[in-house]
C-alpha cells in the first residue's frame, strides 16, 4: 500500500495538482475502504518510527491536499515516523496546517521544538513559512522556543518571509502570543547572511510587519536597505498578487521607515525603480519615480537649469528614461565621491 499511494502522489506532482482538488483520487478510494497503516514493531512490539512513508512524499512534493488526506491513513500519534532528512510527520502537519494532528501529536508528549535534522528547521519554523496562524499558536503556546536557529541561522520571524504565502499579519500575533507566555524573541538576530526580520519584511513589501517590528524594539540605526538580490521573491508576489498589491506594498514600507526617521538615499530608491519598471504600468508608479528623477536631473546639470525648466522635462518622461537618468546620477556621484 505504501507503493501505490507513494506513486500515485509522484504521479499527481508530475501533473502539477500542487494546492488543487481535482475531484476523486486514489488516496480518497483507500480512505473509503477504511484501511488503516500499522506501524512495524520490534522484537517488544513497540512500532518503529524510521520509516519513510507516501506523506513524507507529499511533503517534499509541496501537494498540500495529500498530506492531509493521507493523515486519514497514517493517523497513528504516538509513532513520529521520521525519514532520511529527519522530517517527520509532526513537522509535516505543522508545515501544512494540520492543526487537529498537530494537537494530536503534542497530547502524545511530542516535543514542539523537535528540529528536521538536514535543516536544523524547528516546528515553529515550518509553521510560520507556510503562515499557518493556528498552528503558530499552538505550538507557542506548548513551548515552541521563538529564537531557536536553524541551520541558516534564521529564526522563525526570518522565516515569515520565505515564501508566496507570507503573512503580513502573522507577526503581530507571533508576539502576542510570545508575551503571554513570556518568551523571548530576539527582533534584531541576524541570519548566516547577515539579514535581520527587519531586512526581510521590507524586502517582501510587508508594511504591517514592519510597523510591528520597529514597535518591538527593531534596531534602525542600524539598517542597511535589501540588497536587489533579496527582492528576488517580489517578482513572483506580482504575479500572484498583482501590480496594484505591490506597489502599495513598496510605498508603505518607505513610508513607515520614513516616519520613524529613515532617511532613503538614491541608491535605495533605485532599488525599487529596477524592480519595477519592468511590471508597473505608468501611472501606477510616477509618483515615485519624479522626485528621485528630478534630482537627478538636477545632478547631471549641474543645477544649472531653474528646477521649473527641469520639473517640465521630468513630466514628459517616461518611467524607463526616469529610470536611466537616476542610473546616471548614480554613476556621476559615484565617480565624483572615488575622486575625492
């Protein structure tokens, strides 16, 4: 049985069924039947849990339907069969939201910080990078260690970021959560990258996350802009989320570092202008583009020409030549400053 659901769940990747229910399947058909996993016991009969199972297979799969409904199947709470990587099936219902067999697991004495050992990820971690709030607080709140590393040396507020379906909420609650058990969330760590939350959350256009972060504490002295190689995710974000999402994304991010005293230079600007000037349309990003064109038209000038002459060329502009006109100012100032 093992076999068939493990290749029907290859089968179903291959066919990119991923987070889709396409009606009846194999699984569903063993699930009617009624049939149950055993677990394989030793010499004392006491059920061995290194096995690698088809739920497993869902999990690195990313088919979320599966891992649910093979739950049905392997819903033995006191064995945690774990496989090569040591991913287990608690990690695995607390990546995918299985709130109930998370709870299952934990009434069964399992430990809520038990690591995968190929990644050091923690429960916590697998939770709050898939933003499974429920589970998040479940898990905080039996003891899940907030500022546990994992082998990237991220903890779980690094690991709100880390995927498609990050939660821009999901961070208020994590600390919420946090004092009322009265742990310690280290707002400031840095990973093996040296990027800390703050870093992150602006990266990935989340202004509440943002807003939550300075508000615990987070260091802005000491905040250096994302390098446009973090952005990397944003591009998909656009396509999921649309262009109006992550426009208002960006600007309330700057917006909010602005206000508590952020000062953006240029180089920062361009940054975003290099991102989006490829995917926004004209209108939806002028705004932002002008000022920092304007300046930097004034910077190839000289300030020779009256700012009146310059504000009317920048409105005839397009978004592109705005864009190559901050790229030139960039270069000038650069080549001015190795001069000095």
């Amino acid at each position: 049985m093992d076999w068939i659901l493990t290749e029907y769940v290859k089968k179903s990747q291959d066919r990119q069924l991923g987070f889709v229910s396409l009606g009846p399947t194999i699984t569903d058909f063993v699930i009617k039947t009624g049939y149950k996993d055993e677990p394989d016991t030793d010499e004392v009969d006491k059920p061995l849990p290194r096995r690698t199972t088809p739920l497993h297979c869902a999990a690195r799969c990313r088919h979320f339907w599966a891992v649910r409904d093979l739950f049905k199947i392997y819903n033995r709470y006191d064995v945690n069969y774990t496989d090569e990587f040591g991913y287990t099936h608690f990690h695995a219902a607390c990546e995918f939201g299985c709130y109930k067999i998370v709870k299952e697991f934990l009434q069964f004495g399992q430990d809520s910080n038990l690591l995968v050992q190929e990644t050091g990820d923690t429960p916590l971690h697998l939770a709050v990078s898939c933003g499974e709030r429920k589970v998040v607080k479940l898990l905080l709140r039996n003891g899940a260690d907030p500022s546990s590393v994992n082998a990237k040396g991220s903890t779980a507020l690094h690991r709100l970021f880390s995927g498609l379906r990050a939660d821009d909420d999901l961070a208020e609650i994590f600390f919420r959560i946090s004092d009322e058990k009265h742990l310690t969330v280290q707002v400031d760590a840095r990973n093996n990258e040296g990027q800390t939350a703050l870093q992150l959350a602006v990266a990935n256009f989340m202004p509440n996350t943002v807003k939550v972060l300075l508000d615990r504490g987070a260091d802005l002295s000491k905040f250096v802009f994302p390098a446009e190689k973090y952005f990397h995710n944003c591009n998909d974000a656009i396509k999921w989320y649309g262009l109006e999402w992550s426009k208002s994304g960006a600007l309330s991010v700057v917006e909010r570092l602005e206000k508590r005293g952020y000062k953006q230079n240029r180089g920062d600007a361009l940054k975003l202008m290099k991102l989006f000037a490829e995917h926004l349309c004209e209108t939806m990003s002028r705004g932002f583009f002008q000022p920092w064109a304007l300046e930097s038209l004034l910077v190839l000038t000289r300030h020779e020409l009256p700012i009146l002459c310059c504000e009317k060329i920048i409105e005839k502009l397009m978004n592109e030549d705005m864009l190559r006109l901050c790229l030139a100012a960039d270069i000038i100032t650069n080549e001015s400053n190795e001069n000095m």
